[in-house]
C-alpha cells in the first residue's frame, strides 16, 4: 500500500504540473516576468518564467529540497538570476553554459549558492535602503545599494571595486514572499572558497570602479588604451589620481579645462603616450624554454615604460617616489593594489614624458603663413598668397576645431614654395603684360592663380626623408604631382611633363606642416591651357 500511495501521489502531481503549464504558457512576458502571480508560490512563479530556466533546474537538483522550502509559507524575498547568469557562472567555474555547470556541481554547494539568494520576509524594493544588509538563508550577508538603479552585493566586493548584480526587474509578486530577477549569480564566500575563485578585478575593472580614478578611467577610454591593459600581463600600472589630472590640465594652460580638450588626433595621440608612459610591461625571468613573463615590481633604479622611456625610482618599498623626464616627483601609496592581470600603483602626479615638451614646443612654433612670411626669397609667393586669399589657410588658430578648411597642428599641409625667381620665370613666360601679382586683376586670372597656388600644397606633412616616388594628390581638384628620383634627390614633375622642380632647401619645418623651397612654379593643366591661349 505504501508503494500504490507514492506512485498516486506522483501521478496526482504530474497532472497537477502538466495542467499548471498549460493553463499558464501564455502568461509570461518578454522579458520573462509574469503578468499576474498573486495565487501562485515563488517556485510556482518561477516555473513559469522562460528566463528563469537555470534556476528551477538548480532548485531542483540541490540538496535540501529547496522547491518545498521554497513553495511553503514564507515569506521569502528571493533575487533571481536570470539564465545568462547562469551560463556566465558556469563559464566563470570553467564550464561551458549552465547545463554543464549542473552536470557537475556538487548538489551541497549548489544549495548554498542557492539559499545565498533567498532573505526572510516580504522586502519590496521601494523599501530597500542605500547600504541596507540582510542576512540571507544560507547564512552569509549581501547588501543594497542604489547609486546606479538597485543593485545586490555579494562576497565578491573589494574595497576597491565592485562587482554587483543589477536587479533587472522587481516586485514579481507571489502568494509566498517577492521576487526580484537579477542578472548575477550572488556568489558567497563558501563558493569563493571552494571553487577557489579569484574575485580580483583586472585593471580597468579596477581604475572603473574606484571613484579616484575616475580620470584616469575616462582617459583610458578616450585614448583607445582599455583593451591594452585589460590584455595579458602581468602589467605594472602607475595610476594618477583625479587630483593629479587636474594639476595636468593646469599645467598644459587654459586651452585644457577637461579630457574632452583632447579633441583631435595629435592631443589623442599625446593623451596615449602619456597614459602609456604609465603602463609597466611584463619582465622577461628565467632562460630559454624556462622563460616567463613577471610583474615588474617597483624597485629603486631605473624602470622601462610601455614607450621605452624609463623612470627613476628612489625611496623605499612603502614610500617610493617617481621622477619623469621632466625631473618631476610623484609619490606612490603605500600598498599596491593587485588584479587578475597585474597590480596597480597609484601616484598623485602625472607623470610627464618627452613627448609632452615635444607638444608644447609644436604649440609655440611658428605657423606655415608666418614662416614663409619669414623668408626673404618667398615674398612673392606671401603676395599670390595675399592676393588668393589663400594666405588664412597657413594661419594656425591653435586648438580652435571650429576653424573649417584650414590648416593646423592637427590637419597639416606640405607646401612646394617657389623662390622669387621662380615667380619671375613664370611671368617672363606669360608675357609682357605680367611682371607681378598685381597684375593678375580679373576674376578669371586670381581663380588662375588660385589654382596654381592650391596645385603647390599636398595635405599631410611630406619631409624630405617621406619622399619617395610616385604620384601624390594636390589641394587642387583632381591634380596631381609626380615626385620622381634622381641619383640620390628627387625633383617635382607638374603637367608640363617636361621641366621638373627641384628641391632647394627642405624641411622648412612649421607648427602645421613643412614647406620645401623649389626653383619653378609648378604649373596643373588649367594653367597650361591659359598660356596657351595668351599665344
């Protein structure tokens, strides 16, 4: 009779569930909450929900019979994880997805990750408190916080950084207690301790979450550089505090009030080299087949940066100082900081490498305008410049990104700058009625000389040693410059196609470029044709 009772009782349930899913399978909705569960129990809620798989699954298999526990009085508040946060914690324990992570849990942990998620009595969110701790089922505390949306700690929680769950949705109400889905598995220390997990950030997880270094998080996402110290290590970050960006920003002058003052490519460029100045890589121990990548630790000496550079490092473990390039000193606090992929020091000064100086003296040069302005043998080409127009496209407004069509720091031009005696050929050659620029008076011969001018200029910064031969592309529409070889020169060839220019003196350098002075006016075809029809 005990056997028939067990078996009727099994069948009776059967149906009962069978009968459940059916009347119910419409009831979810997209995003796997259910619409109406005032009569249902927590497992029974549970059940229903398409994104709550994994955690029936699990309720199921642990020890302890959780599914009665959990479909009895209560009440209960229960944060849910979700079936992704299953898939992640299986990954995170070296399994593929949830499926295989039950395949091999032990059923005695698994009811204590379990009972880590379920608290005592009915706690809806809108009475949930900043800080607010409970003490869950399985023994071990977790605590609230509001500062981004309500979000559930576990022991995973370093001083440093923090690793919550978010609540996705909540106040899923049941007969039973409430349930708040979450998109985290909450790990307790029992977990942490078994699967001897390491619950340490990696370095941007780290610099993210550490309101110090809020910054230094900021600049390393605007450089591009997240991915490079989230990347293999073990990597030695020096790590400047908000204080010490802001004495940058103060020490670079007032064109720098924030990280979006690093606006284009050259100050993007800048911000990378000054963050990498920062990064540490691996040292190389051991020999052959026994070497190995290892923490470059802080020592007093002499340490290579990700740039090359090195910094000097005096003091003691404790109370090291730093010195740059710029012979500058920061602190570094007492105890490094470790994570999965290295450790992190952090500083109070940003330290300066060469390429800051380099910067600053390209913002304290001369522009193109001025510095053809400055040659004597130019002064013809300063007057077509003045007559075109042309000459605001070389003014550099230092910094201003509002400046359209015009070259700077950060948009260079090359410039093939005819001498005076250039010019002068050029006008010979035009015949009697041109001895000078003023005497290109009409609409139609300042656009000739426009055109000419334009056909001189090649965007981007050509040196002598960039050189190479080939066609390359003028600030004249659809005209180009033949740059050929010969011995160990180059000359210019333009669409004469017949007499080349040579190079007389390059790399007239310039903030916003470089110019080369040459002894012909190249001449595009539109110039060609007008000769033509002066004959």
């Amino acid at each position: 009779m005990i056997y028939n009772k067990k078996i009727t009782t099994w069948l009776l349930s059967l149906l009962t569930l069978s009968a459940f899913l059916v009347s119910c399978e419409d009831d979810d909705t997209n995003d796997g909450t259910i619409s109406d569960n005032s009569t249902r129990n927590i497992v029974e809620v549970a059940q229903r929900s398409t994104s709550l798989n994994s955690l029936v699954a699990a309720l199921s298999q642990a020890d302890g019979n959780l599914v009665q526990t959990l479909s009895g009085d209560g009440p209960f508040t229960v944060f849910a994880p979700n079936n992704t946060a299953f898939d992640n914690l299986g990954k995170q324990l070296g399994f593929a997805d949830a499926a295989e992570l039950l395949a091999n849990v032990d059923n005695a942990l698994l009811s204590a990750i379990l009972t880590y998620h379920v608290v005592p009595g009915t706690n809806r969110a809108s009475s949930l408190s900043d800080g607010a701790s409970f003490t869950t089922v399985q023994g071990e505390d977790i605590t609230i916080s509001l500062a981004d949306g309500v979000q559930v700690q576990d022991k995973t929680e370093l001083s440093s950084t923090s690793t919550a769950a978010n609540v996705t949705a909540q106040d899923q109400n049941a007969s039973n207690g409430v349930i708040h889905f979450v998109d985290k598995v909450l790990i307790p220390q029992a977990l942490i301790d078994a699967a001897s997990l390491d619950i340490r950030p990696n370095l941007p997880e780290l610099v993210g979450d550490t309101e110090a270094l809020s910054t230094l998080n900021s600049a390393l996402a605007q450089a591009g550089l997240v991915d490079v110290v989230s990347g293999a290590g073990p990597l030695n970050v020096l790590a400047p505090t908000n204080d010490a960006f802001a004495q940058l920003l103060e020490d670079l002058g007032d064109d720098y009030t924030g990280l979006e003052s690093f606006d284009n490519s050259v100050e993007l460029q800048l911000l990378a080299d000054i963050l990498s100045y920062h990064v540490l890589p691996p040292a190389t121990m051991g020999m052959g087949d026994d070497e190995m990548d290892v923490l470059q630790e802080l020592a007093v000496g002499t340490v290579e940066t990700a740039t090359g550079a090195t910094l000097d490092v005096a003091g003691a473990p404790g109370a090291f100082t730093i010195t740059d390039s710029f012979g500058e000193t920061a602190n570094v606090g007492a105890e490094p900081i470790s994570t999965t992929n290295g450790e992190a020091n952090v500083i109070d000064k940003v330290l300066k490498p060469a390429a800051i100086q380099e910067f600053l003296d390209l913002l304290a040069s001369d522009d193109l305008a001025t510095t053809v302005g400055n040659v004597a043998d130019l002064s013809i080409l300063g007057e077509a410049l003045a007559a075109t127009q042309l000459d605001t496209l070389f003014i550099d407004v230092t910094n201003d990104t509002t400046v359209v069509n015009s070259f700077t720091y950060f948009n260079t031009a090359t410039v093939f700058a005819p001498t005076n005696a250039a010019f002068t050929a050029l006008f010979d050659a035009l015949g009697p009625n041109y001895n000078g620029i003023g005497d290109f008076q009409t609409d139609a011969e300042i656009a000739l000389l426009a055109d000419i001018l334009r056909y001189h200029v090649v965007v981007g910064t050509i040196t002598a040693a960039d050189l190479a031969p080939g066609s390359v592309d003028t600030a004249l529409e659809a005209a180009s410059l033949e740059i050929i070889a010969r011995g160990n020169a180059f000359v210019i060839g333009d669409a004469t196609d017949d007499i080349n220019a040579e190079i007389l003196t390059a790399d007239v350098t310039a903030r916003n470029g470089v110019a080369h002075t040459i002894d012909k006016v190249l001449l595009p075809a539109v110039a060609l044709a007008f000769i033509d029809s002066l004959e």
